[in-house]
C-alpha cells in the first residue's frame, strides 16, 4: 500500500493542475484513477465488510440510480406528465422540436450529460468508499 497515497496526490495534483478537470481530456483521466484507486482500496480493505462503508455504498447507489432512471427512455407523453417543464425548455433549446417532437425522450433534457455525470459519479463514489477505509491503513507520505 505504498505506492496508493502517492498515486491519491498525483490524482489531486491532476485535478487541480488540468484547469480543474472541467475539460473531457482532463476529467476523464480523473475518473479512471478514482475508480482504480477506490476499487483497489475497497477489494484490499475489504471495505464493504464494515457497516459504514457499505452504507455509504448503499446511499450512493441510490443516487446512481435516481440517475439512471432519468435515463430511461419513455413515451413522450409520460415526460410530459411527469415533467410539465420539459417541453417548454427543449422547445427554446433544440432547433425544431416543436414541429417533430419525439416518440420516445428520456426525463433528462441532455442524456449524454447525464450519462457522463453518472459516470463520473460512479468513479468518485468507488474513490470514496475505499477511501473511508484506506485511510486507516495507508502511510502519509510526509508522514514519520
């Protein structure tokens, strides 16, 4: 477990020094490192065993899902039952929808944004969570 708090402060430095990582070139690479380091910190903790980690998982599987759901595609009637706004605002947004507009539409006005923020969700959360228990276990590396 050496060499994990100077990958945690290089993925720190990465994050501050590429602009804040609000570019895809550059949270991207971010998201890769958190999930490895939150996957390996989870599997080599043994993470989920203890009852604080496993319900922070669960919360943030929670939130995963509120996410996913927004995703799902339905009819669009039932979008527009669901979110009366909807409509009106993909109707200033995008260029001829109240002429065509769709079948089928998911509740998120940008699926692809959603997509990415779930995704970056899951990374960060991995990191998270193993990090409630890595912490405990690894070295600073200012540290005696």
């Amino acid at each position: 477990m050496k060499w994990f708090s100077p990958a945690l402060v290089a993925l720190v430095v990465w994050g501050a020094l590429s602009f804040g990582a609000v570019y895809p070139w550059a949270y991207w690479p971010l998201a890769a490192g958190a999930a490895f380091l939150g996957a390996w910190a989870i599997a080599r903790t043994h993470a989920l065993s203890e009852p604080r980690p496993r319900a922070l998982a669960w919360a943030c599987a929670g939130v995963a899902l509120a996410l996913v759901l927004q995703l799902v595609p339905l009819p669009y009637g039932w979008v527009r039952a669901l979110s009366p706004a909807t409509h009106a605002v993909l109707s200033q947004i995008r260029l001829g929808w109240m002429s065509h507009p769709p079948v089928i539409h998911s509740l998120s006005i940008e699926p692809g944004a959603t997509l990415t923020a779930l995704l970056l969700f899951g990374a960060f959360s991995l990191l998270l969570v193993g990090l409630m228990r890595a912490v405990a276990y690894v070295p600073l590396p200012w540290g005696n």
